[in-house]
C-alpha cells in the first residue's frame, strides 16, 4: 500500500518547523559573545524550550483531542516562525521568552505529526501492519527540517549574517502554515481520532479515581497524596532514557559550538573566526553546522539498521554495550581534547582530528543507544515514562554543559561528563536486563490494575516508538 499522503505532507511541514530551532544549536553557541550573551545564559536559551514541554505535552494532547487538528497545526507553525524571527534580539529575556513559546508549539507540531499514522489507519488509508514503517518514515522525512537548519545555518551566518539567518529561517516556517491548513491532512476528519479517543479514556479514568477517593473519604480512609509508585523496572527506563537523552542532544550537541570556538582563531581581515585541522583552515559557525547537520542525516540513514540489529539481538544486549562503548569513546576523545588544550597554541591540528572521529563514533553509539532503550520502553508498554526521561534529559543537558563551561572549566570536561553519564547508564542497562531477561507486556505500578489498554493505548504506544516520540498523556 503506498505512503498516505498526509503523512508526507505533514512530516515536510514538520521539517520546516525545525529550520530555526537547528540553526540556532549550531550557530548561537559559536557566536554568543558577539551577541553580548554569556555561556550560563546560552545553557538557559537552548533548553528552555525542553523544559516548557514537561508543561505543556499535556495540554497539546488535549487540544488535538477536542478542536480540529489543522487549525491547532497551522496556528502551531505560524507562531513557530515568529519565534524565529525573534531569535535576532540581543535581550535575554526576550530569548528565553521566544524559546518557551517554541517549545509550546513544538508540543502541537510533534504531536500532530505522530498522530497523523494512525489516524490514516483509522481512516483505511493504510494497514495497521504498517504503523512501525510509516512512523519511520516519518521521523526521517521531519529529520530533514533539523540536518538542513544545521547545514545551512553556520553557512549563511558566516556569509550573510545571524539577522538575514532566522529572517530567512522565519519566513519559510511561516509560509507553510496556510499549506498546513488547507491542504496537508487531506479528507481526515477534522479532530485526531486517536487523541479523541485518548482522551476520553482519560475523563473515564479520572471520574473512576474521583469517584474512589470520595468512597475512601467516606469510609474515613483519606490518601495524603497521589504521588506515583514506580516499580524498579520503570525507575531503570527513566534513567536509561535521561541519560541517552541528556548526555547526546542536549550536552554534547548543545555545547560542540562553543568546544570549537574554544580552539578556533579570528581572522585579522575578515573578523570570522576559523578552525585549523592541520590539512585545511574552515569556518567555524560553517563547519559546526555541517558537522552536526551531517549527524542527523547519517542517523536517519542507519537508523533502520540499528532497529534491524535490536530486533535480532534485542535490547537486553546493545543497550549495555552501547552505553560502554560510548562511555570509553568519551574517555579517550577526553584525553585528546585535554592533551590539545595542554599544549594551547603548539596543538596539532591531528588532536582536535581526533576529537572530532571520536564524536563521529559517540554520535553512533548514542544513537544505537537511544533506539535500543526506546525498544526496550515500547515492549514494557511504558511509552510515556519513557518520553518523559527524554524530554528531561534533553533539557538538563544543555543546562548542564553551559555550567561547566561557566565555572571556567576546559571544553574537554564536557566529554569527561559525558563518559560519566553514559557509564553510569551501561551499570543500569545491565541490571536492567538481568531483572527482565526476556518478559515482555506492560509494566504496572504497585497496586494498579493491568486491564486498562485500549485500541487507542496500542495504536498511541506504536506511534510512539520512534526517536521523536511524544509524551502524549501524563503517566496515570
């Protein structure tokens, strides 16, 4: 059955949203002295827009649930290039002010996007036996927005400035909004069935819970709180999520631009600061750009040979080894970006060479690392705690790399953090998989029934298996 097209349709939109957002991890932390930014204010700019989402997934389920999906989609995108265009400010306030209304229409726009699947199963555009292929499908085609932003991006801002960057950026978000509304989801119906349908699940749910804390009141058994129990299973896929998450996109990724800055030198001439790997001198915002950018596209091109190799050898296996294997990657990348800083202006351009093939193989690694642990959260039915510790991880990391940079550390304390984190996540991963060495279906707190799935929690947990996935629902 061919590819619906509202899924290409929506996913290219989705790709547009990300224009911005790619540029600025890729041009702000190599600039941001000239913005009259300094590094902790950096951290704040870059993920903030990850922590308004633990607010805001929530009420974006809601929305799509309950008013039609165009028009949340549509108004999501036009806001989104707005705050591409704000990214030109040299305010703080106003930075961190355009981040959180992004991160806001980033909850409308990922959600959307991943409920489009199954809403054309619903609609017999396409077999349910292809959700895992469209959702792929999906993921790589928005993962263009991202790998062109960041390719483009340090590009135009060495040639043409930050301004003409997310002027540009801006304007093309924008202009796809009114193809969002009017053409992108075709003759689906006008509100998400999916989120419909999850969403009355969860009414149901809570005047079931309101209706037993009124009996316990009345029989004089009152509960203080309702914190959530989680077992020991649940507690190891959080960590192992926040760590796969904190320690790639949001510390590494996030701080790289100002790693390179930190060894590049300022053309007397010109003004622009370049990069001497020993065979060529390059730019900087350009090869930070180039070099990230070319990340994302190689992660969507073996991305399906990873799920290929966790199907055969499964999660319990390539979880450990990942996480190790990164960890050792970041000890010697550590070693060599300190040896380069030791020896200041006589480094060879062959070390910073070295950090950066250490960072090629850290960027595989994690990425084997993320997808197998996402595995390992669909199988357990924990979907939702599993995009939880992602989204938390992602914005630590920036928070957590831009301090360490603050306090006047060396760049290389970033990898040696890294290695830290990630061998932290390896001991985990192997408790993880001795505890459940080969039990699958849902993984249910102390105390709470196990009967609750629905069509709409498989079809929600399918579409969540892919790397981009969202926290549709708060965890019950």
């Amino acid at each position: 059955m061919a590819t619906p097209r509202p899924v290409i349709a929506v996913a290219s939109c989705v790709a547009a949203s990300l224009l911005g957002d790619g540029s600025l991890y890729v041009v702000l932390p190599v600039v941001f002295t000239s913005r009259g930014l300094e590094a902790w204010q950096v951290g704040i700019i870059l993920s903030a827009n990850r922590w308004i989402r633990l607010l805001t997934n929530a009420p974006a389920a809601r929305v799509l649930g309950t008013r039609p999906i165009r028009m949340s989609f549509a108004g999501a995108l036009l806001v989104a290039g707005c705050t591409s265009l704000a990214y030109v400010t040299t305010s703080f306030s106003l930075l961190v002010l355009a981040r959180l209304v992004w991160g806001a229409c980033w909850s409308i726009i990922r959600l959307s996007g991943l409920l489009i699947v199954t809403d054309c199963v619903d609609a017999n555009l396409v077999s349910e036996s292809s959700i895992g292929k469209m959702t792929g499908l999906f993921a790589g085609l928005s993962r263009v927005g991202s790998a062109v932003g960041m390719a483009a991006g340090g590009f135009i801002c060495d040639h043409f400035g930050f301004e003409a960057l997310f002027f540009l950026a801006g304007v093309l978000t924008i202009a796809v909004a009114p193809f969002a509304f009017a053409c992108a989801f075709g003759s689906l119906p006008a509100v998400s069935v999916t989120a419909a349908s999850r969403l009355e699940q969860l009414e149901q749910h809570e005047q079931h819970e309101q209706a037993t804390e009124q009996a316990s009141a009345s029989s004089g058994h009152r509960r203080c709180c309702r914190a959530p129990r989680w077992s020991a299973v649940q507690v190891r896929l959080f960590a192992l999520a926040f760590s796969a998450s904190c320690a790639g996109n949001g510390l590494i990724v996030s701080t790289l631009g100002a790693v390179l800055a930190g060894h590049s030198e300022v053309d007397a001439s010109s003004g622009k600061s370049y990069l001497d790997l020993g065979f060529a001198h390059v730019d900087t915002a350009t090869f930070n750009g180039a070099f990230i950018g070319g990340r994302w596209a190689l992660e969507g091109l073996i991305a399906p040979l990873f799920g290929r190799v966790i199907d055969r050898h499964g999660w319990r296996t390539i979880a450990p080894a990942s996480f190790a294997l990164s960890s050792a990657n970041g000890c010697l990348g550590f070693v060599a970006l300190w040896s380069a800083e030791s020896a200041g202006r006589d480094a060879s351009g062959g070390l910073l060479l070295l950090v950066l093939v250490s960072l090629v193989l850290f960027f595989l690694l994690v990425s084997a690392a993320d997808l197998s642990v996402k595995a390992m959260g669909v199988m357990l039915r924990e979907a939702p705690l599993l995009v939880q510790g992602d989204d938390l991880g992602a914005a630590v990391g920036p928070l957590l790399g831009y301090a360490l940079l603050q306090t006047g550390l060396n760049p290389s304390a970033v990898l040696a953090t890294q290695a830290l984190v990630h061998g932290a996540a390896a001991l985990v991963a192997c408790s993880a998989a001795r505890a459940e060495p080969h039990s699958g279906g849902r993984i249910v707190p102390a105390g709470r029934a196990s009967s609750r799935a629905t069509r709409a929690d498989v079809a929600l947990q399918s579409v969540a298996l892919t790397s981009d996935s969202v926290r549709v629902v708060r965890e019950d």
